[in-house]
C-alpha cells in the first residue's frame, strides 16, 4: 500500500510513519511526502482556512497511490479564551473519493504578543516565536513545535499530529459492530 504526505515536514511524515503501524490494515504501507501547495495562507487563521489547508493539501499529492493525507496547522477563534484563539492541527486524508477528517487538541498561547504577531501581523508560529525571543530555531516546526517548547518536551509537534491522524483514521478502521 502507498500513502503519500503532502508535506516536506519531518514532524509531520514521521507521525505518518509511526501511527499507520499502530493499524493493522496500514501497516507496513510505503509513506512517501510530497510538497504540495496547501491552497491558504502560510499560517491559516480560522479553522475553516485551516481545514481548506489540510484537504487541499491531501488531494494535491493524490497520485499513485492509495491514501493521501494532508496535515495543517492553524489557528482558530475560540470564545472565551484569554486571547481569542487556539492552535489545532487538522488531518484529511483522502482515498480518491472522499475526505475524512481529524483534529488534535487545541491550545492557546500563553503570550499575548505571539498571537498578535500572528493574528494581526501575519507572521507564522515560527517567525512570531522567534521575534518575541521564545527561540532562535528557524525550523522548531519541523522539530518539536512550538507545542514542545512550551510544554517542555511533554507534547511535541509530532504528538500533537498524531492526535490528529488517528482521529481521522477512526473513519478507515474496520469495526465489527
């Protein structure tokens, strides 16, 4: 079986890699990423823009292939919250035909500064966090995400993602109800 990513993103792929040997009917598939445009804007600002994002993503790398899985993620405004919003990873994954869902959980941060540079500055999580001095790591998205620098290692990025591919893979799981 080939499953292709529609990412470059070493978190991302590697959760792929992981979770689908948790699910007996994935494992041992061939992953493959592939960068492809995610159709939104570099850091998605609602959860519509970012589910738009994962979708687009998984269908723009749908080739030769039996599943693809595009994984994105953003922001999105959640009432009363100190800040008005959330980070949430989302993850569709696609079969050809349809697209099926999942969300990780969703967390604020805790400095204000960092979602205003986002929210209203578009910056992304990246650059917003390396502006403000939380860190000088270029690639802490590829790495453990800004979720791990601020949960001190207990979440990482890849974490976070593979809450949100096995959400999705609820949809694909054979049940004998």
């Amino acid at each position: 079986m080939k499953i292709k990513v529609g990412t470059q993103n070493k978190a991302k792929i590697d959760s792929v890699i992981e979770i689908i040997e948790e699910y007996s009917h994935l494992k041992g598939s061939e992953v493959h990423g592939v960068s492809v445009e995610s159709e939104v804007s570099d850091q998605p600002k609602s959860l519509e823009e970012t589910i738009n994002g994962a979708i687009n993503r998984a269908k723009n790398c749908f080739e030769d292939c039996d599943y693809s899985i595009g994984l994105e993620s953003g922001w999105m405004n959640v009432p009363k919250t100190k800040s008005g919003y959330m980070d949430v990873c989302v993850c569709a994954i696609y079969d050809g035909k349809e697209c099926h869902l999942g969300l990780s959980s969703a967390w604020e941060f805790p400095n204000k500064d960092v979602t205003d540079l986002i929210i209203k500055e578009g910056l992304n999580t990246t650059q917003a966090i390396n502006k403000v001095g939380m860190t000088n790591n270029e690639n802490i998205g590829s790495e453990e995400g800004a979720i791990g620098l601020l949960t001190k290692g207990r979440m990482t990025r890849k974490e976070y993602t593979k809450q949100a591919l096995r959400t999705a893979l609820i949809h694909l799981d054979t049940f004998d109800f």
